[in-house]
C-alpha cells in the first residue's frame, strides 16, 4: 500500500512547480530561456522519460526548439518513426486540440513505445508549436487523462506568455489605450438605450480591460437581472452560469463593495464565499472580480443649503454590477485593476442615465409626439399645414357627400315557369326521348321507366282475371246441371260461390287498371311547352335505376317571362329593409349584368324576398332574392347565365359607401 505522506509529498511537488512554471511564464525571460526551463519543470513534474518542444518555422516547418532526453526516444535515428512522429505533430497543429496516443491504442500508431502526450502553444488563437512529452510505457492507464489535462494546462501559461511577448514586441502604447478609450466612453454617451449601453459596456470594455469575459447586472426594484454578456447576442435568464451569476452579482450590490477571488475567497464573508464558489465553479474561470456600480450624485441638491449638504450626505445607491473574468490567470493582468475602476465609473454614469431616461412615464409615445412635431418647423410647417388642410377636405367628403349605396348578389337569370319532372315510380330509366336543349310541347314523352316488379304484379293479376272468369263458365254449367236434377241444395251452394267470383272478378279488374295506370305513368312526359334545361340527359339517365319523387329533367318555358334568381349575403339584408321602409316602397332598383355581356349593363325591380336564410357552400348563409326584368332588352338569353346584380338602397355618406365594410367588420366581430 503506498504510504499516504509520500503521496501528499508528491503532489505538493507537482503543485510548487506548476506554481513555478505560472511564475515563469509572467517573468521577461527570453524564448531561448524560458522554453528549456519550462520543459525541465514540466517533465520533472510529470516524471517523463522525455520532452521536446516543438516550434512552427516558415509557415510548416517543424524546429526543435529544445528538448530533454530526446535522443533517448530514438525517433530520430528512424525515418518512418521521424515521419510519425510529425504526422502528430501536424495533428495538433490542424486541430488545436491536445490528446494522448500510446502503444496499446489501435487507431494510432505512436512513433516509440512511450504513452506520447502532445498539446498546442498559441498565440491570438493560433498555434505557433507542439509541447510533447513522452511517458513511461508502463504508466496506468486511468492516469494518462490527468497527464493529458496537466500538460494541456501548463501550455495554456505557456501561450500567455507568448502573447506577452507578442503585445510587447507590437508594442501598445499609453496613447493608443486612451484612444480606445475615448471611443469608449463615446459609445457610452451616445445613447440613452439600457441596451444599448449594456452592449458597449462588456464588448468594448473586455477588449480594454484584455480580461476573457465582461458581463453586467442591474438592479430592478428587490430583483436583479443579466443585462448583458460579452460576446453574445442575447442573454439566457434560465441557464446556470447566468443563475449563479444572479446569485454573486445580488450579493455584492446589496454589499455595495467590491468582491475579487484574487486572494481567496475563504477570508470572504460567507454570503459571499458561497455564491462566489458557486459561480467560479459554474464558470471555470480562475479570476472573478465583481465591482458594484452606484447612481449619478446630483451636482447641485436644491432641497438643501451647503451647509446641510456638506453635513448630511446621502449614500449612493448601488444600481448594477460589472463582473470580470479571466479564465487562463488567476492573478489580475497588469493594469487591470487600474482599468477597472476607471471604466466601472463611466459604466455607471452611463447605465445610471439611461436608467433615469428609462422611467419616464409613456416614454415611448413621447417619442413619438416629439418627432411628429418635427413637422411643425420651417417649411414642413406649410407642407403639414396643407396635408390637413387636405385630409381634412376627403373627411369633410366623406361625411357629407351623398352617394348611392349598392347592395351586391349574384345570381342567375331564370324563366319563370320552370318546371321539375319527378320520377313516378321506382324503376330503371331504359328509354330517352329528348336532348338537353331540345324544345317540347306539353305531353311530349320525356322518356321511359321500366319497372319489372309492375309488371309482374301486372301479369298476375291478368292472370288471376283470366282463371276467375272461367271458373265462372264452370260454375254456371254446374247450376244448369243442379237445376236440371232439381237438386235445390246444390244449386243454392253454386250460386253463392258464383256470385263470390264475380266480386273477385270485379276487385281484379279494378286492380289491373291501376297497375296498367301506373305502367302507362311510367312514360314519362313534359308538364309545359319549353325547353329541355338539363344537360346530357341521355348520358345521365339512360339505364340509371330510379326512385319514386327523384328529380329526372327540368323543362323550362323561354318563352315567357324572365326573372333574376340572387343571392345576397344574409348580414347585407338589414340595407335592403331599410330601404324599403325608408321609401315606403318593395320596388326597388337594380342594375345588372351578364356574365355572357358583360359590357352591358341592365335594369329591373326587386319583385320578392324569400322568408328565411338559406345556406350557400360559397357565401355562408344568403338570401334568395327575385327580380323581375323585361326580357326583351335582353339579346342574348341563356339559361342559368351567371349574373351580378346591385341593389339600389337608397342614399348614404361617400366614406360609408366607400368603407361600410370595414365598418360592419369591425361591428361583427369587435362588438362588445
């Protein structure tokens, strides 16, 4: 069993030299001292066998920057094992991903047999080198995750320190600072939008604080909310990072004083150690500062006289909270703290402003009053004035120019005399004798139905005739026959069943002239003299069984009067009453037009309303309406011709006329 002390021996080792290595990569060591030093303590702290730093050269060139026990792997005496271990190499350079590959692992095939663990150095997001490190082959297995992440972490401090050295090498100067920040603090001051100034405050204060993630809270009434978060658009209220944050940044204004997990959090008082740990752990970020932000002062109180003033000082409010993050280093970056507390000043004027603006009452229609009265400056006052002055005209039109109002319906245009031919009886239709179109007179043979129980019933009644009448022949033979041997009883009995046969004869024959009446119905003919109206008669009926009442053929008579069959929305109805009653008259006027002329227009007269709605599958519930027309201004009459009518309702406003359908909608469906 491994002893206990040798193991906490261990990893107080492993933590003084990653403590070491973070010291290092802040010092101003140059690259040719740094990366020997950092490869010694990082091997020593794995207890590699070996290590190499790899460094990009012209673009795609691997260098050995510098390297511990190398020559021990025995890559570079081999070519295909050179050539793996670049493969690797370049791996990590198109990924940026650290991994781990050793013998034992099938998709890879490692260049020694060393447990080979490989992560990137980057600068401003791009890799510049390869840290690798080889392992003992006999190393376990459920270790090779840590070694993986210790590696992956300790090249982090190493790209730090390469950005370092790039910042330096570029060279920021103190005035190009101030310049990002005068455009700071003017995109704080050009707007008066919460939003908006949440937005400028965490995207362009990260980049001139150079921390990982800038977020800011405001305080609303006892709640506070995650304004906004650098580097995204929208903000989730629901997600966990954005709760704990809730939970650290509510605390900290309620403190009104700033938290920082610089030094620990375990000096913190404990309503702030908790949702601090809390928020560190949700987050992974190794720095957290959160700095309350407070209310404008009033530079000039004029409640109080300066010498009250001077006495009685109101203590500033906290409104909201900035929250830094570094998510690499643990100890602020230089001037950051400095930065800090220069920008959590401007943020607060700023986000305190736009607060005040914010809780003017019907702020948005203020807004819009004032650039309404925009129009009311200069030329655009003519230019207003003459609008209304014309909007007011079209109103005035509109309210008292008369107009008449139409009620419109569609219809068709009918004879008047229209008949419906019905089916007798049941049957099958074996036999037509006319064409859709085609003219008749009255009585003419429409066509023919077969029915063949009729006929049966028929045929047995003839039958049943036929046999009572001979029994009769035989009947009066046998009354000679009992007269003639003065057999009384006989022919008494005779003449009874005789006479009984004839009633039967009398009920037969009665029966078979009905069933030969019906047989002759079953021709059947036109009602009127017309025309046939239904079309393809033929094609529809012929040997199409039949029922009793079912509609066969219609006949109309074109002869005669003609008529307009509407249909008139039934909610339009009310219009056409009071018209009526208003002009104490049911004539009213209509014009119309044909679908087969529709460049002419025709009049005529309402002639009858039809009591109650009916229901059309186009238009809902309508109204049949009839109006008479004289049908000899009408060149071009055809049967069920489509035809559009307005009824005259008498006058009304022009802006009624115009809009009483939006009107009745609003009415119909908006009626409380």
């Amino acid at each position: 069993m491994v002893d206990s002390t040798v193991v906490e021996q261990v990893r107080e080792r492993v933590l003084q030299l990653s403590r070491e290595i973070e010291e290092l990569s802040k010092s101003n060591a140059p690259p040719q001292t740094f990366f020997p030093e950092f490869l010694r303590m990082l091997v020593s702290a794995l207890g590699a066998s070996a290590g190499a730093v790899w460094l990009l050269e012209n673009g795609n060139q691997f260098h050995l920057g510098c390297d511990v026990g190398f020559a021990k792997t025995r890559i570079a005496e081999s070519p295909e094992s050179s050539r793996r271990n670049h493969k690797l190499l370049a791996d990590v350079i198109a990924t940026g991903q650290a991994f781990c590959c050793s013998p034992d692992d099938n998709s890879a095939q490692p260049p020694s047999e060393h447990v080979i663990v490989l992560a990137a150095l980057q600068t401003d997001n791009e890799c510049v080198g390869v840290v690798e490190i080889f392992q003992r082959a006999d190393s376990p297995a459920e270790a090779r995750s840590g070694y993986l992440q210790y590696v992956e972490q300790m090249c982090g401090y190493a790209s730090r320190y390469l950005d370092r050295q790039k910042n330096e090498e570029s060279g920021e100067t103190l005035a190009e600072f101030w310049q990002g920040f005068e455009q700071f603090v003017l995109n704080l001051q050009r707007t008066l939008n919460v939003a908006e100034v949440s937005a400028t405050a965490v995207n362009d204060g990260r980049w001139l604080l150079g921390c990982d993630r800038v977020s800011l809270a405001r305080k609303r009434g006892k709640k506070t909310v995650i304004l906004a978060i650098s580097g995204q658009d929208a903000v989730n209220q629901r997600a966990n990072l954005v709760r704990s944050m809730r939970g650290l940044v509510s605390k900290v204004i309620a403190s009104g004083e700033p938290v920082s997990s610089a030094e620990g959090i375990e000096d913190l008082p404990r309503q702030i150690e908790e949702p601090l740990g809390d928020f560190i752990q949700q987050s992974g970020s190794r720095l957290v500062m959160a700095v309350p932000l407070f209310e404008n002062e009033p530079l000039i109180d004029p409640n109080q006289d300066s010498q009250e003033h001077s006495k009685t000082k109101r203590r500033r409010q906290p409104i909201g909270c900035l929250v830094i993050e570094q998510v690499a280093q643990s100890r602020p970056a230089p001037k950051l703290l400095d930065r800090v507390e220069l920008l959590s000043d401007h943020v607060s004027s700023a986000l305190s402003n736009a607060r005040a603006h914010e809780r003017i009452f019907l702020l948005p229609l203020w807004r819009f009053l004032g650039r309404c009265l925009e129009w009311f400056y200069g030329r655009k006052l003519v230019k207003t004035a003459v609008a209304l002055a014309v909007v007011a005209g079209i109103g005035l039109g509109m309210a008292y120019v008369p107009m008449d109002y139409r009620v419109e319906g569609e219809g068709r245009l009918m004879p008047v005399v229209q008949r419906e031919v019905f089916a007798p009886w049941e049957g099958e239709v074996v036999k037509v004798y006319v064409e859709g179109g085609q003219r008749v007179e009255k009585n003419q043979p429409l066509l023919q139905l077969h029915n063949d129980d009729l006929q049966a019933q028929l045929l047995k009644s003839r039958n049943e005739l036929l046999q009572k009448r001979e029994q009769v022949v035989a009947l009066q033979a046998q009354i000679d026959d009992a007269t003639s041997q003065a057999d009384q009883d006989a022919e008494t009995r005779l003449l009874g069943e005789l006479a009984t046969t004839r009633i039967e004869i009398e009920g037969l024959i009665e029966q078979v002239k009905i069933f030969e009446q019906r047989e002759a119905s079953l021709t059947v003919r036109t009602p009127i003299a017309g025309v046939v109206a239904t079309f393809q008669v033929e094609q529809i009926l012929i040997r199409r069984p039949v029922r009793r009442g079912e509609i066969l053929v219609e006949v109309m008579d074109d002869t005669g009067r003609w008529h307009l069959e509407l249909e008139v929305e039934e909610h339009r109805m009310g219009h056409i009453l009071r018209a009526q009653e208003k002009l104490d008259t049911k004539d009213l006027a209509i014009e119309f037009i044909l679908a087969t002329s529709a460049e002419s227009t025709f009049s005529g007269t309402l002639e009858k309303i039809a009591t109650r709605p009916a229901t059309s599958p186009e238009q809902g519930s309508v109204v049949q309406i009839y109006a008479s027309i004289d049908a000899q201004e009408l060149t071009d009459r055809r049967i069920g011709a489509e035809v559009r009518a307005k009824i005259n309702c008498g006058q009304r406003s022009l802006g009624y006329v115009l809009f009483g359908d939006v009107v009745e909608f609003v009415h119909k469906y908006f009626w409380l």
